[in-house]
C-alpha cells in the first residue's frame, strides 16, 4: 500500500501545513549512474531534517552534549518517491509533527524544489522518546511545545 500523506492534487495545501524547512543541495557522490539521487541517502536527509527541526525547538529537557534536543529514537521511517531529485539541485526539506503519543511521536517530511512547489519525495518517521537508554513519556515540557506543532 502506497504511502499518502495529502489527496492527489492538494499537495499545495499540505506543503503549507509544515512550519519548518531547510534548504540544501545534493552532493555529486549522492548520485547514482542514472544521474540522480541514490535513493538510500532519502533517510539520511531525513534524519538531518528531523535532528536540525528538534534542535531548532529549543528542548527545555535537554542533557548536556553531546545529547539531542528532544532525545528519540526513529522505529519506522515510510517513504514514498514522487519524482527524482539531481545533483547541486537546489531543494528543501521539510519536517512536521503529525501525531504526538505519551512516549511517541509522527512525523513528517517532505522534499521539494526550492520554494516548496514540486513534491519530490515523502516520509513518515515514528519516533520514541529515549531517556537513559528506554524509552519514556516526553515531559510536561516537551509534550507542551509538540503539542503547539501538531497541524
């Protein structure tokens, strides 16, 4: 079953639903002999999307580091490829919460030419609050500022 995170022609609408985005530009050993991204590295920028995104929200619960704002651990990443991204292509990487859980959370992201118009790739990534190497419920604090990001 495909992954869909937006009805066929309202991908507009849903871009508009992220509050977060960070341009970049893939690196000519990220691509593949067809001459476009290699799909393995998808998750990695994912995964720098998500980190980046947490970081930005100031975790109140932080540990000193070298420990992540907002610690987790991903425990399912879906992906579904829409259309090819190339090399020093200028792109951005976009990152919302979906759901929020008492020790879990949804997250998705989405990858588009730059100013956000051509969908290129999508993603949903289940994540688990990690504290002290277990998972645990995400703090009043932390509950709090999620809880203002859900769209």
């Amino acid at each position: 079953m495909p992954l869909e995170l937006y009805a066929p022609g309202s991908e507009a609408e849903w871009l508009r639903s992220f509050s977060w985005s960070a341009p970049f530009r893939p690196r000519f050993f990220e691509t593949d002999a067809l001459g476009h991204v290699s799909n393995v590295f998808y998750t990695a920028y994912f995964e720098i999307a998500r980190l980046d995104f947490f970081n930005s929200l100031g975790d109140p619960d932080r540990e000193p580091p070298p420990s992540l704002g907002f610690m987790h651990n991903a425990v399912e990443i879906t992906q579904r490829f829409v259309r090819p991204c190339f090399y020093d292509e200028a792109l951005e990487v976009h990152a919302r919460v979906a759901s929020l859980g008492r020790s879990s959370a949804t997250l998705e992201h989405a990858i588009t030419s730059k100013g956000g118009s051509d969908v290129r790739t999508v993603a949903r990534v289940a994540i688990v609050c990690m504290k002290r190497g277990r998972s645990a419920p995400w703090s009043d604090a932390q509950r709090a500022i999620l809880t203002a990001l859900l769209r």
